[in-house]
C-alpha cells in the first residue's frame, strides 16, 4: 500500500506533465521516464512508484490512442491477444517487484532505460524515426514471420503467429508488473521486427495494448489495497495533459533532435538509478 499521500503538492502534477510531454514527443517508449519521475521527485520507493507510473502510462496511452482508434490503425485482434496473455503474466512481475531487494529493482529498472536510451539514439542517428510520435524503431526484416494478408490487409493468422504475439504480449506484461512501465519499449520493436504491420499501425496498436495492460494491472494493485492518493491523481492528469500537448507538438518538432536529447536524458537518468542503487 502507498503511503499517505493526502498532502497535495504541485510537484506532482508537474512531474506528470513532464513525462506525458515526453511521452507524447517521442512514443510509448518515453512512459519509462514515470517512476524515475516518482522516486526523484517525489521520493517513493520503485515498489510504491510503480502502480501509480502505470496508470499514468495507462491514462496517457489510452488518450493517445484515440487516433490510431478513428483511423482504423489498430489491430484489434493482435491487440487482445497481447493484452490478455500480458495482463495474465504481469500479477507474476508485481509478485517478483514486491520480493526483490529494492536496490535490485532499482538496478533493472536503470538497464531497461539504458537499453531504450541506446534503441532512441541509434534509431534518431540512422533516420529510422517515425513521422508522427518519434518512437526508436528496429529495422523490419524482409520476410518477418508475421505478415499482412494482401488481399485482406489483416495478419495471417498461423500458430506461429499466435505464439510470436503472445510471447510479446507475455514480456510486457511482466514488464510492466515489475517495473511499472506501460511496455511500450518491447512492444514497439518487437512488432517492427516481426510483423511488418506500418509504422503508424504499430504505434497505435502498442497504444492501445499499453492501455489495456495497465488497465489490468492497475486493477489488480488496486485490488490488493493501491490507491494513488491525491498526489498520485495529480500526476496521472499532469500526464495525461502532458501527453496531449507532447501529440500536439510533435509534428512541429525535428524528430531526430529530439530523439537524441531524450536519449541522452534518459541514460543519464538511468545512471542516477544506478548511483541510487548500489552506491548511496
């Protein structure tokens, strides 16, 4: 459970806008920046942060979404599949969240943000970022082993296309119990490396598994005795407010440049965890 959190502080809400702004500027990937909000900001512990910077993601991604939703980009089929087996899978990573030492926890939450930090640099510096939302995209093999059906448009369902998503679906989900994180930094790449659904149609559509995922695992702290508290309802709206100015923006906005800065404050705030960790 959180601790008292009635005292209602501006910094919270601060504190969410920023990481909703970052999240809209550069994709589902820039909701890792919410429990390192939380934990320097706000000084929670990385168990404590976690459920509270999940539904924020949540929040923002389902705002974010709304997009992909009107324009049809969202594989829905695909979508369900990865959120259900990830909201099956995540209660697993709130369980190991719980019982790892928190330095550890720490420790894992800095490695997930270094390896996006690499992933966002080096997509920003071979011209791999997307028109609009910026997300750090893999390059898309020729022949990946889930594809579009040409004459439909939609994936050709096989086994192994089942499997290829629910694996998928199974990482972030654990991800996002462990850490809190949305999961947007492994659904992303992974799609782009493994379907070959277009850019716009993956981002919309790991939009809305973040939603669904958090959604779940939200309910499930919540269930367990979560409540965010005022401070924490003030930085989910801080995020969701932050993530529609981020959409608004990012259009106006050289991708790269901003792909690079990103990148750079994230490892740095990666090393910080670090430093918090195993040194302090």
């Amino acid at each position: 459970m959180l601790p008292d959190l009635s005292s209602v502080s501006p910094m919270a809400a601060l504190l969410g806008a920023a990481v909703g702004l970052v999240l809209g500027l550069t994709g589902a990937g820039g909701g890792i920046f919410a429990v390192p909000a939380l934990v320097f900001g706000l000084g929670w512990g990385v168990p404590q942060a976690g459920p509270v910077a999940l539904l924020a993601v949540g929040a923002s991604a389902a705002v974010g979404s709304v997009q992909g939703l009107r324009a049809g980009l969202v594989r829905y089929r695909a979508a369900m599949l990865m959120a259900g087996i990830g909201v099956g899978v995540a209660p697993l990573g709130t369980w190991m969240a719980h019982r790892l030492p928190e330095h550890w926890l720490v420790g894992l939450f800095a490695v997930a943000m270094l390896i996006v930090a690499t992933r966002m640099y080096r997509a920003s510096r071979s011209g791999t970022v997307k028109a609009t939302g910026n997300e750090a995209l893999a390059n898309c093999p020729a022949l990946p082993p889930c594809r579009l059906d040409p004459a439909t448009g939609r994936l050709h369902w096989t086994r192994r296309v089942a499997g290829t998503l629910g694996t998928i679906g199974a990482v972030s989900g654990f991800a996002s119990g462990l850490l809190g994180v949305g999961g947007g930094f492994v659904i992303v790449p992974a799609l782009r490396r493994f379907t070959d659904i277009t850019v716009h149609g993956v981002v919309a559509t790991s939009l809305f598994v973040i939603a669904l995922i958090s959604a779940g695992t939200v309910a499930n702290a919540w269930w367990h005795g979560m409540h965010p508290g005022a401070q924490g309802w003030m930085f989910v709206a801080g995020a969701v407010a932050g993530m529609l100015l981020g959409r608004a923006l990012a259009p106006r906005l050289a991708a790269s440049k901003l792909q690079q800065l990103f990148s750079m404050l994230m490892a740095a705030v990666a090393l910080g965890m670090f430093v918090k960790a195993f040194v302090a």
